[in-house]
C-alpha cells in the first residue's frame, strides 16, 4: 500500500515537474567554475538547501506564506548540475504561476546566491532575468561630498584671485619703479652758466673744438 501511495506522488511529481513545462524553470549551476579547487558536489543535501531557498523566498510574497519545502519539486537533474524545478500549492495539485516564482526569485536573488557561493553567472535562472545588486550606501553623505568639492572650487578661485592682484601690484610697482629711475636721471642733470649741461653721449662721444683742425672748422660751401 505504502508502494502504491509512493508510486502515485512520484507520477504526479513527474507530471508537475517537467523540462520545459508549465511554470518550470530551468536552473544551471557553474560551481567548479566558480569555485576552482574549493568546488563542492552537488548531492541530495544541496537539492534540500535550494528547496529551502525557494521556499523561503516564495513565502516572502504576498499569500504564500504557507509555502513549505515539500512544495518545491526538482526533476531532469544531470550531473552537470542543471535541472527544472516548479513550486506547487498546499494542495499539491497545480503549480504555482510562473510570475508568482519568478517574483520571488528577483526579490531574493543575492540571498540565494550567496547560500551557494555564486552569482548571477554561475548561478543561472535561465527564464528569470537577473537583477542589479542594491547600490551600496555611501559612508559619506551626498551633501557632504558636493559641499567639498563646491568648497574646493571657491577656495581655489579665490586664490587664483589673490595671485592674479599680487601679480599685478608687482608689475605695476616695477613700471613705477622705473618711472621714478627715470625721473631721477633727468634731475641729476645740472646747469652750468644757465645752460643746461646734457648727460654725455658715451656711445657717440664728445668732439672737442680745441681738437679740430683749421679745414674741420670751415664749412664746406
């Protein structure tokens, strides 16, 4: 009797859960790839803690609180670690809709990867398309960080600024600087016998008139 009654959940196993069947997903696992050296096998216990995932995150949507291990059912599984799975209903009768599941496994995805030491690529959902990982908070706030850099940029302008006046008050003090020379120049000039006495020309030089001969001083017509 007790054969019979097995006989008749593993049919009705095998009719809910098919390759390619109604509200079935496809999971391949890649964890040698993974994994390298510290890859585990895939055994009954890891079928248990994948049950218990799905469960897990099924009874976090909306009505499905009474979701329980028993209610997910694997077939077609190889070695080479892929196989189907569907989650049924408390009755055990139908699966669960497709959109239902799949909900469940978005909203849960980096805990399941994370039971198993994988990741959206070496863990694939192949019907259920993969979701963006949370953004990290910032251990800075926003407002912090736009504060700074608007604050740097005052601070360096102003100091553009400052350095641009200095440089400027240095030339300007420098043309002065000459100015005041030149002036001096022209009030070391000194008058003898009311004439004005003009600064040598030491390039040219002086002709002296004592010096010139008598055809030198003619002029010639």
């Amino acid at each position: 009797m007790l054969w019979l009654l097995f006989s008749l959940v593993t049919a009705t196993h095998a009719e809910l859960c098919q390759p390619g069947g109604e509200n079935a997903f496809k999971v391949r696992l890649s964890i040698k790839t993974a994994l390298g050296e510290k890859a585990y096998a895939w055994d009954v216990n890891e079928e248990y803690l994948f049950k218990a995932m799905v469960a897990f995150s099924m009874r976090k949507i909306p009505h499905r609180e009474t979701t329980e291990i028993s209610h997910v059912l694997l077939c077609n599984v190889t070695q080479r670690v892929s196989f189907w799975f569907v989650v049924t209903d408390s009755s055990k009768n139908h699966t669960l809709p497709a959109a239902e599941v799949q909900s469940a496994i978005r909203m849960n995805r980096n805990r399941i990867n994370n039971v198993f030491f994988l990741n959206d690529q070496t863990l694939e959902f192949l019907k259920i398309p993969t979701t963006l990982a949370p953004p990290l908070d910032p251990s800075v706030p926003i407002w912090i960080i736009i504060f700074g850099v608007t604050f740097s940029i005052v601070i360096v302008a102003i100091t553009l600024l400052i350095l641009s006046g200095m440089w400027q008050r240095r030339r300007k003090n420098k043309e002065m600087s000459e100015a005041v020379d030149d002036d001096d120049k022209c009030e070391n000039f000194t008058i003898e016998n009311g004439i004005p006495c003009d600064p040598l020309d030491m390039k040219g030089g002086r002709i002296n008139d004592a010096f010139m001969t008598e055809d030198e001083r003619l002029t010639p017509l």
